[in-house]
C-alpha cells in the first residue's frame, strides 16, 4: 500500500474542515448554530459509549469462542 493511498483519509477530513469553515464564514450565524447543535447533542449521545463499548467487547468474546456459530 502506498503512502499515499493511506493518507487520504487525513486529506478528506482536513479538506472537510475547511469546507465546513468556508460555509462557516459565507452564511451569517451558521457556526454558532452548529457550535450550539454540538453542544446540545453531546450529552445525549454520551450513554452511548459504554454500550458501545460492551458491543465490542461481546464481539471480541464471540471471535475468542471456538467453534461457536459467530466465529469463522
């Protein structure tokens, strides 16, 4: 894999941003809109972090398990 290939992920969320900074600058009220949005969806979001948290660590065990129907 070349190096390239792997960084474009970088250059996508970099090049979001500045996209979303861009719209930010052209429409009056928009960053404080979205900075506001942000900050009322974050606690209700945050319950959702042990769960996935106990998701992924089901998931590990049923890969663990041999011959179980989950792991291949």
């Amino acid at each position: 894999m070349i190096d390239d290939e792997r960084n474009n992920i970088w250059w996508l969320i970099a090049g979001s941003g500045v996209f979303i900074l861009e719209i930010c600058v052209l429409v009056p009220g928009l960053l404080a809109c979205l900075l506001l949005v942000a900050a009322l969806t974050l606690p209700l979001l945050l319950p959702a972090i042990p769960f996935l948290l106990l998701a992924g660590v089901y998931r590990l065990v049923r890969k663990a398990l041999p011959g179980h129907a989950g792991s291949r």
